[in-house]
C-alpha cells in the first residue's frame, strides 16, 4: 500500500515506479508515532523536519496572548506539515496532533535531495503546496462570508472529498476526532453554538455522527447548504 502522500499525488501527476520508489524510501526513512495534543511544530522555532501525515489528524493554530485559539486548517493523511518552512527562519505557527498520529519525518537535507535529484517530484509537490494555500483562501471566505450552518456544512464535505482522495471516506463514512471546542476554533464560533449547529445537520438527516465517526447522508443537499464549489481543492487535475 502506498504512503498517503504518494496516492495524494497521483492524483496530479502520473509517477513512474522509480519515482514512486525513491519517495516511498524517503517518507519510510523515520516513522514517528505522537499522541494527541503533542505539539509537532511551535510557532518561533527553526524547524529541521518535515511531517507527513501517514494516519491521524493534526491542525495548524495560531494562539492569541490572551489564550485565545485560531485554528487556520486540519492535516490529514498525506499532508505535509510545512515543506516550506525550510525557508523561513522560525515557524509563524504551531501544528499539534488532533488526534493519535502517525507521520513519516523527513530531514531537511533528505527533503531537498529529493526535489533535487526529480523535477516531476518537486513539481507535485509544488502542485501540494498551491493546494494547501487554495484550500487556506476558502477557509478565509468559510469564516468571513458563510453563517455557522454554511460553516460546518462546508468543513464537513470538504474533510470527505480530502480524506477520499487518500481512500479514507469510502461512502462518504469517516474518522471524525475532532471536538466541539476545536470545530468552533476552526470556524469562528462559540462551543455552544457549534453543538447547535451540528444537531441541526443531524436533525435534518444530513449527516450522522457517533463515537468520533461521521457519515455524509445527504452530500447533494449539504454541498447545496454550504454553497460548495470544489474547484479549490483542485482532485480533478
């Protein structure tokens, strides 16, 4: 079975067996296990690793001096968590596991070797990054134009047609770990109103969620809801 990542990828650009292998090598070189709420990356520091989500949730934050938390994107399997960063000279963010993860760490000098050494490589991975930055600008209009229904309904489908591109929402089934507290951090709402919100879909027939384990029911008519256009996750390339 292939890494996330690679299937994630394939999804862009066709890769040969040797180019399917020398990444497969690379991600296999060091795999790490972290329990949930292990912080991955803290905003300030100089990262030398990439991560590669194998399984498990992770998500990108921001912490205000207050206390008060942004959550800015959830990782998924096949995600990297950042391969820009090598660019930078500290993390602007932080990255913390969501739930029990399992990441391929990938060294620095591993990392630009292999975008080096295969420009159909570096380009897919490039594709990876735009991706990422697409799927932060409609996060932004998520929070700044759409009410907490449109919200939720648009995180939901969004998480489905991610985690199926990687083969982990077969019938629109999924793992779902993440709480209340976190989805009203990602969307911009208090607890109790992301509570609401998420009977709401219930209510209506739309989704169903037990024991961290969400079905989609109804996709047309919760796409419908949250106004989606999947343009910006780009699986169709």
């Amino acid at each position: 079975m292939f890494h996330p990542l690679i299937q994630k990828i394939s999804n862009f650009t066709q890769l040969d067996d040797g180019e399917r292998r020398v990444l497969h090598e690379v991600l296999s070189e060091r795999v790490r296990v972290f329990d949930p709420r292990h912080v991955l990356l803290q905003e300030g520091m100089s990262p030398q690793h990439v991560y590669v989500l194998i399984d498990g949730w992770a998500y990108r934050y921001k912490i205000l001096p207050d206390g008060r938390r942004q959550i800015t994107s959830f990782l998924l399997p096949g995600d990297l968590c950042d391969s820009h960063m090598f660019v930078l000279a500290a993390m602007d963010h932080s990255i913390a596991a969501l739930s029990s993860v399992t990441v391929s760490e990938v060294g620095r000098e591993s990392f630009v070797d292999l975008t080096t050494r295969s420009p159909k490589l570096a380009r897919a991975l490039w594709w990876d990054t735009l991706v990422s930055t697409s799927i932060q600008r409609e996060w932004t209009v998520n929070i700044g134009r759409r009410d907490a229904t449109e919200r939720m309904a648009h995180l939901i489908v969004e998480i489905m047609l991610r985690l199926q591109s990687v083969g982990r929402a077969g019938n629109g089934a999924f793992s779902f770990p993440v709480t209340q507290g976190e989805l009203a951090d990602a969307l911009g709402i208090t607890t109790v109103h992301a509570n609401r919100t998420l009977q709401s879909l219930r209510a209506a027939g739309l989704i169903l969620l037990e024991k961290r384990h969400l079905t989609v029911l109804d996709l047309s008519r919760l796409k419908q809801i949250a106004m989606f256009n999947q343009r910006y996750l780009h699986l169709d390339e």
